[in-house]
C-alpha cells in the first residue's frame, strides 16, 4: 500500500514497528498537558487538539512525512488527523485505540487512566 491510499487507521501494534525501526515519521499526541504527564509513548510529540489551530504551522515542517496522531482512545485523533488532511497534510493517520490500547497491546509500563 502506497503512503497515498493510507487507510484512516492504524494499529498500535503497527505504530510499534514503525517507532522500533526507527521509521521517519511524526507520532503526535494530541491530548492535554496534564494527560501526557500522567502517561507518554517515548519519542511522540505533544501539541493539544484544543491549540491545534493555534499552532498547527509547527507542524509545517513534517507536512511531507507520515504523520500518526493518537490520543487517549481515539476519537480526539480521529478529528485532529481529518484536520490536519484539511490543512494539506497528505499523509495522516490516527492510532485505533489510543494510548490505551498501546498500554493494553504493547507496553503495559505506559499507565492507564
């Protein structure tokens, strides 16, 4: 599957492989302050939904690269990688499940809440 027909969705199990192979792409959390310090994926980057219109241009940088978004089960990523198709992003993906998931699936260290 070319990074032109990525589905909407992808599997925590899927992002580990990416972050284990050292994949280039951006893992963007889009939860709040407060949720990222309560529980983080090493190597993700932390920019809240509720200040994405404020900052998405942070975000220009990475606008060619695969770009997997997740929050706390997947709904908030869901919209914040729609947006971010509107804003010209191509290649955009949001993490099924969220970090709970990725705590249930793939690293039970990251704490659940």
């Amino acid at each position: 599957m070319s990074m032109d027909e990525l589905s909407p969705e992808i599997e925590v199990e899927s992002v580990a492989k990416l972050l284990a192979e050292k994949a280039d792409f951006l893992l963007l959390d889009v939860r709040e302050e407060f949720e990222f310090a309560t529980a983080a994926i090493n190597g993700s980057q932390l920019l809240p939904m509720s200040e994405l219109q404020d900052r998405v241009t942070e975000l220009d940088p990475h606008r060619e690269r695969h770009v997997v978004v997740h929050c706390h089960h997947g709904v908030r990523s869901m919209q914040v990688a729609q947006a971010l198709k509107q804003y010209g992003f191509s290649k955009v993906q949001s993490m099924a499940g969220g970090i709970e998931q990725w705590s249930l699936l793939v690293d039970s260290s990251v704490p659940r809440y």
